[in-house]
C-alpha cells in the first residue's frame, strides 16, 4: 500500500532541529522525498508499523506532528504531479 | 504468493552505485541523479562496467536483493547474493536426485516438455494469426512433431535421449522460425542459432533477453533454497548454473521468443538499432536496449492465470512459481514436477 506521510516539527531550539533531521531520515530510508516534508512510501502494513513506530519514539508530540494518509493499492489515481521536480514510480520501469 | 518487485537496470556506463542509510543512491560524476529506498527492489541488473561499494552490496545481500553484473551486450558477469538461504535438507535432496542418472532425466524431461510444449504454442499462435497471409504448411508440420515429441517425453528415457529430442525439437523449431519474422525480413532472420557472441541481429536479441530471464530464474530458485549451480538436464560446469538454465527452458519460448518476435513484428525495434563488430559479433545500440528491457518490465507485469496453481499471479512471477512447485517436488509434498505450460 502507498502511504503519503507528512510532518510538522518545531524547530525554534537546537533540540527540535534534530528531531526534524531524524524525522527526515526515517522517512528517507522507507520512501520517496516528494515535497520538503511530504513522503510517498510504498509499504506492507509490517514495515508501516516499524516506520509508525519509529516516528512517533523521535517525535515530540507536544510540539511536533505527523500524519499518514493511506493511498491504498490503487494509489497512482489518486496521485497528480503538477510543476517541478520529477517523481519515479516505484512500480514502473526502473532504467538508468 | 510473494509480492513482485522492482528490478532497477542501470545501462549508463558512468553509474556508481552507493548506500545512503536504506537508501541506494545513483551517482553519476559525484552527482546523485538516482535515489529508492532499497525495499522497492528485489534485484539490480547493471550492464558494462560500473562500480558500486562494498556498502552497497553488504546491504543488497542483507535485504536479499540480487544484484548481477552483465556486460553491454548482456552476457552474465557475477551475481552477488548472501550465504545460501533455505533448507539445507531440500539442497542435499536436490544434489541427490541430481546425482542419479534416471532421477535426473525424469525431472529434465519435465523441462523439456515445458519447453516444447510451448515452443509448439508459439507456432500455433502464430498460424492462427498470420496463417491466412503467409505459407505455414512447414510451421504446421514442424508443430505436430513437436506434438508427438512431447508424448515421447512422457516416457522413461535416459538422459542423452531426452538431450536427443531436445536437441531435435530446437533445432526444428529455429528452422521455421524465420518464417515467424515478417517485419524487416533483410535486418532480421533466423538461420539458426548463436551465440558468444551472437553474430545477426535477431540471435544477438534472443541472447539479450535470455540474459535477463536467467537472472530471474536463478534468484527464483535461490529465493525458494535451491541450489541454482546443480541442474538435472545440464550438468555440472564450473561457473554454470545449472539449474537456473533448466528452469528457463520452459519460459523461453513463452517468455522471451514471443516478445522479441512482437518487438520486430511491430517494428518497435529496427535494424539500425545494432551494430556488427569487427570481430563478427552483433550487440545492441543503448536505445534498442533501452526499448528492450521496458518491454520486457511491461510483460512482467501482465497477469495471467497459472495452469497448475489455478490463480492469477503476475508474469514476472512465474519463474518463482515454478521454483516453488520444483521445491515442493523435491521436498516430496508433490508427485512429480508440473512443467509451466501455456495453453
């Protein structure tokens, strides 16, 4: 299933930089950087849950936040790309 | 049934490939032009001479992706995968039935049926379509020998007499193969074949694309635990995988013969798109291949209906599949093997 995943962290102390630095990088390692703080992960609920996990032990949820949208298996309806910045479909042809 | 994934190619002869986090990065000249998360994949294929780290690689064997290097003209190099994974009592099995000479012929047989069975589709498909425009008086006679050699397969044979009927049926099936050609008939005809290296253009396109079935087939049957070295039809060779070659019989001629025949009939490649070398041999221009292998991820992800399984799975699963039954049959769970056979 494809989750769109997305994140506001307070970053007005040093703390809070870091936690936006890691947040990023979770991210990074389960999926695509689409926007500055929006990802596209193609996942199956087993790697959802570590990821969920792993995000929610970096975060702080007074200050921060995160939201998952589940775009379910026929995700490429629901996904339209306008403007700059090319995305690869994780299903399509892979050729460098 | 396994999920199917991705397989990258990377043909751009300056790629570097690197790890970053879960990441597999591209570069190209220090700049990053490629990045996915390494769960997207389940195997890299790279063509011509390239590099990628020890980081890298450490982490493909980890996630379990298979990473192959072949040279441009598609001719396997090395695979790189971790320890042997699986049962090791389903591989003691396997080199067992593989050392007993009438074990081994029943199982090769089963291969070859799959083979020719299809191979004589092929034909049949092809006098259906075009049998009102072109002579298939040969076609249809070279299709019913290959009916009864099938049947003759069914047999107890020793193992030269199943290499004997193979050996005949392919060798039939490539002399009315040209005539399946009708599109650029000067740049593309089949006088047999060849390879290493492939000296005409259609040869130099089956051995492309035979080159990306087996490393499909061999991470199939490394996937299930089998060992892809020890075949039952071709024997032990330093080097060779064996069983890899013998699962892709039966694909060959569904697979690959009918793709690079729609590639041609349907002029999507031309024969401006290959080059001779000096030294006789054919490779493929980089936009051919590109064109190639995008056909060849496209019909991976066609469905179709599995004879024995009775399910719809998705083409590119099929190797996987028929490792699965092989290791089922090996395991004893099933009588015999059931060859992949497209009707």
């Amino acid at each position: 299933m494809m989750m769109l995943i997305t994140y506001d962290v307070n970053t007005t102390t040093d703390a809070g930089k870091k936690r936006l630095r890691r947040v990023a990088k979770q991210c990074i390692n389960y999926g695509q950087r689409v926007q500055n703080s929006v990802f596209e992960c193609l996942l199956d609920p087993a790697q959802f849950a570590e990821l969920k996990n792993t995000l929610e032990e970096i975060i702080d949820k007074e200050k921060d936040s995160l939201r998952y949208y589940y775009l379910g298996s026929n995700w490429k309806k629901r996904i339209k790309h306008v403007g700059a910045k090319e995305i690869f479909d994780p299903e399509g042809t892979m050729i460098i | 049934m396994r999920k199917m994934l991705n397989v990258l190619y990377i043909t751009n002869p300056e790629a570097y490939l690197a790890k970053d986090g879960e990441n597999l990065v591209v570069r190209v000249q220090d700049e990053e032009i490629f990045r996915t998360p390494i769960h997207y994949l389940e195997g890299i294929v790279t063509f011509g001479y390239m590099g990628a780290s020890p980081a890298l690689l450490g982490m493909c064997v980890e996630k379990g992706v298979t990473v192959s290097f072949l040279t441009a003209h598609g001719k396997h190099q090395a695979t790189v995968h971790g320890t042997p994974k699986g049962n090791v009592l389903l591989r003691r099995k396997q080199y067992r039935l593989a050392d007993s000479e009438s074990e081994s012929a029943k199982l090769a047989s089963m291969f070859i049926i799959g083979k020719i069975a299809n191979c004589r589709t092929v034909l049949r498909r092809f006098m259906s379509d075009y049998g009102d425009k072109v002579q298939i008086e040969e076609v249809d006679r070279v299709s019913k020998i290959m009916a009864r050699n099938v049947l003759r397969l069914g047999k107890e044979l020793l193992l030269d007499e199943v290499r004997g009927i193979e050996g005949e049926s392919a060798q039939m099936y490539f002399s009315v193969f040209d005539q399946l050609i009708i599109c650029h008939k000067d740049h593309f005809f089949m006088k047999g074949r060849n390879r290493r290296p492939p000296l005409d253009n259609m040869n130099a396109l089956l051995s492309f694309l035979y080159s990306l079935l087996l490393h499909e087939t061999r991470s199939a049957l490394e996937t299930v635990g089998l060992d892809p070295y020890v075949g039952f039809l071709h024997r032990d060779r330093p080097g060779r995988t064996g069983l890899a070659l013998d699962l892709m019989e039966e694909f060959r001629p569904y697979l690959v013969d009918r793709l690079a025949l729609s590639l041609i009939n349907r002029r999507q490649v031309t024969g401006d798109g290959f080059l001779k070398k000096e030294s006789g041999g054919v490779i493929m221009k980089e936009n051919v291949r590109k064109i190639v292998i995008e056909a060849w991820q496209k019909r991976k992800r066609e469905e179709i209906t599995h004879p024995f399984l009775e399910k719809k799975i998705y083409v590119g699963l099929l190797p996987y599949a028929q490792a699965l039954l092989l290791a089922r049959h090996l395991r004893g769970d099933l009588d015999r093997y059931p060859p992949f056979v497209w009707k």
